[in-house]
C-alpha cells in the first residue's frame, strides 16, 4: 500500500468516526444519593429510570432538577412554558444547550402509600441530537 492511500484511507476513517461521534445519542448516567442532596433535591418530587427499580437518571424536585452526562452533574432549571407534573415539579427542564422533557404515561405500574410508578418517555435534547427514552417515572415525598 502507498503512503498516499494509507494517509487516504485514515482521513477517510477520522471523518467518519467524527460524524458517527456527532450523531451520538445524549447519554444520561446514573446518579446517587450523594449527587442528589449536593443538588438540594431532597424530598417530595420524581425520578426517572430506564427500568422500573434501576438506576436513577435524573430527578427533580420543585424548581430544580439534575443529571449527569460525561461524567459530571448538571442542574436544570424549568424551561420557559414547562407546565407542572405531578403537584411539586415540572414536565421541561433546560440547561444552556440540554433540554429535558417528561411524557408521563399516566399507566400506573405501582402504586404506594408515598409513592406512584408510572411509564413515562424521557425527551433529551443537546447540541441538535435528540434522544426519547423509555422509563419509569417514579414520583412522592
């Protein structure tokens, strides 16, 4: 193989993976307990998961809401027109270019004295690629 081709094919190799790399899905990332009350997301509010009694991928509660993506904890604030989910929380959350919307199902998986779980889809938006996520939606005090 001459240098041209192999200098050829590996300029070729780096424009696709930097395109596949832009196509990506918004990864969210579990959280803890521990990057909840750092956020001040205690108490009543709801959490999404991708899986009834799985990881916690994102929460909210009031005016605040939080995820991790890249390794690192993003706040939410509601997004201008969210209306509200659930009495203490909101259905739209956005953070400079991340955008998150709740679809609550209303389909009721489990149901407590404190809490309700229920399907919901989980719209993530950033820098122009957009993810729909299906989950549990577990909400109460």
């Amino acid at each position: 193989m001459s240098g041209r081709l192999a200098l050829r094919i590996i300029a070729t190799c780096a424009v696709v993976a930097t395109a596949d790399a832009a196509r990506r899905p918004v990864a969210l990332q579990a959280t803890t307990m521990a990057d909840w009350r750092a956020a001040g997301l205690d108490g009543t509010g709801c959490y999404w998961s991708p899986r009834q009694g799985g990881p916690i991928h994102f929460v909210a509660a009031g005016a605040k809401a939080m995820t991790r993506i890249d390794g690192r904890v993003v706040i939410l604030k509601p997004r201008r027109g969210a209306r509200g989910l659930f009495p203490f929380t909101y259905d739209a959350w956005q953070s400079g270019d991340l955008t998150i919307r709740l679809v609550d199902s209303a389909r009721i998986q489990t149901m407590g004295y404190e809490t309700v779980t229920t399907e919901a889809l989980l719209i993530v938006s950033r820098a122009g690629t957009t993810s729909r996520l299906r989950g549990s939606l577990i909400c109460g005090s």
